[in-house]
C-alpha cells in the first residue's frame, strides 16, 4: 500500500495496488461476475479513471523522491507541494469518490432489489399458504359430504323400515363401504318388502277359505 499525502492538510489516503498497478476486479475474476453490461462498461471506466491518476501521482511522487535522491530538497519540496501535484492528488481523490459512490449506489441497488425479491417472495409464499388452507379446507368438506350424505339418506330408510314401510329406495351407489352398507339395505328391504307381500296375500286366501295357497317367494325366506 502507498500513503498519498493532502496538501491542504495532515490527512492521507492509503491505497492498495498490487505490482504496482491498481488491479480491476473484473480483471482477477473475469467478466461473469458482474451482471449487467452498463454498469459494467461505468466500473470499467471508472477503475481506468483510477489507474490513470493513480499512474499520474506515482510518476510524480517518483519525481519527488528522485530529487531527493540527488540533494535537491528544495525542488522535491516544491514539487511536492505545487500545483502539478495538488491537481493529481484531486484527480485521484476524486477518482476514488467517483469509485466509491458507484459502489455505494450499487450496493444500494443491490439491497433494494435483493429486499424486493424477498418481499415478492414472502407474498408468493403468503398466497401459497391461504391457497393450500383453502384447498385442504374444500378437500375436508367434500369428504364429509361424501360420507355425510348417504349416511343421512341410510338413516332415513332405516326410520321408514322401522315404521313398517318396506318400499323404500336407496339412491347412493358406490364401492365404498357406505356404498356396500347401502346394497344391504337395498337387499333386505327387498326381501322384507317381498316376505310382507307374500304373507299377505296367502293370509287373504286362507281367510276366504282356500288353504291350498303356496309362497311365491319360497327363496327369500331363509332357511326355507
């Protein structure tokens, strides 16, 4: 590192170089690192704008220090002090401002885009999450229908059943077991529904005397 001296006053500038040359981080790292041609078109000419004074001051301050070398204190210090100096001195002060405000807004533009993918991100998210309750809250309630409605209409047949009403219909139909359940019902209301039948009309014959009567429906009754 190289200490560059203000001429206004006791403050310096401490400034890296490596070989003697101020080094462009695209030049270490290649182009991929940097996103966006622009931007990367300004550090470059930026970090040439750097180079080019930091090239100026180091010619005079090799200058300076070779009329030190040779005695010449007098015109080192004036050198060192006189307007020629003063001016690369501003050029690189400024040079490195130039740089660094470019950096800040781009850290700053960084941040802000960087704070608004987030932002669209947790939104994003936000939504996924109300839409997934919702799905599971949709999914929740077709099944309980699904389970609800033929349980209702199983346990309006048996009430029919119960009061003596044998001609009931069973609409629901399905693989399940509700839908098994259902063809049992279906099944013994027919069978109960033909038995009554059966009985009450050889009753009515045998009341008018004919007691020749036979079932018709000899195979619902079980164990027949």
């Amino acid at each position: 590192c190289m200490h560059l001296p203000s001429a206004h006053s006791e403050d310096f500038v401490v400034v890296y170089v490596q070989e003697e040359k101020i080094l462009f981080i695209g030049d270490i790292y290649g182009d991929d690192w940097y996103q966006g041609k622009r931007d990367l078109d300004k550090t470059r000419a930026l970090y040439q704008a750097l180079q080019t004074a930091w090239a100026n001051y180091e010619n005079l301050d090799k200058r300076v220090m070779s009329l030190v070398k040779e005695g010449k204190l007098a015109e080192a210090k004036s050198l060192q002090l006189g307007d020629e100096n003063n001016t690369a001195f501003n050029e690189l002060t400024s040079a490195l401002e130039n740089l660094s405000d470019f950096n800040t807004e781009g850290s700053n533009n960084a941040y802000e885009q960087s704070n608004s993918i987030y932002t669209r991100a947790r939104i994003i998210q936000l939504f996924l999450m109300i839409f997934i309750i919702l799905l599971g809250l949709y999914l929740s309630t077709m099944i309980v229908r699904s389970i609800h409605a033929p349980a209702i209409e199983l346990s309006d047949v048996a009430t029919q059943m119960a009061q003596g009403n044998m001609d009931v219909s069973i609409k629901y139909e399905s693989k399940d077991e509700l839908g098994i359940l259902s063809n049992q019902f279906r099944e013994l209301a027919n069978r109960l529904y033909k038995i009554i039948s059966d009985e009450g009309q050889f009753l009515g014959k045998m009341a008018a005397g004919d007691l020749t009567v036979e079932s018709e429906c000899e195979e619902e009754y079980v164990g027949s």
